[in-house]
C-alpha cells in the first residue's frame, strides 16, 4: 500500500515539510531516508505519515530507501569500515 511521508531536509529553511510516495510502512520520527531530488538523490528526515488529500496531491517523487544508521555506525566501531 502506498503512503505519503512528511520529511524536512537537513539543510532546508523554515522547518518545511515535504511530502513523498512510499511504500516503506514502520518508520519512525527522525529515521534518515534517501528520496528522489530533482535529477539525484537527497537524505532527508522521516517525520511523520499523512493521508491528507493536500498532502497526496503534492506527493510526486518516492522514497527511495530507508538509511540504516546503527549498522553503519557499528560497522564504523569494530573497524569494519577503513
């Protein structure tokens, strides 16, 4: 089932929110996300789902995935990662 995720950009203005397509149910506040930018990719930050007719309508790129945060950092801990 498709949702429609609100996400702020890190390096974005007035604390604006931005809706996005997804298909990823369980996140969480906070979760870091990689979405479709303009002709790339950007991180953005999970903040909540809507199901708001406003919100749906402005929904037109996805979510590409979810950034797994805690594995990259624990890889980053037993030296995994040079």
């Amino acid at each position: 089932m498709k949702s429609i995720a609100l996400v702020k950009f890190p390096r974005g203005s007035f604390e604006q929110e931005y809706s996005y397509k997804t298909d990823i149910e369980n996140l969480k506040k906070d979760d870091v996300l990689v979405v479709q930018a303009n002709n790339s990719y950007s991180i953005a930050i999970f903040q909540r789902y809507s199901s708001s007719k406003s919100r749906v309508e402005q929904a037109t790129k996805w979510i590409v995935q979810k950034v797994d945060v805690e594995e990259f950092e624990t890889k980053l801990f037993l030296g995994e990662l040079e």
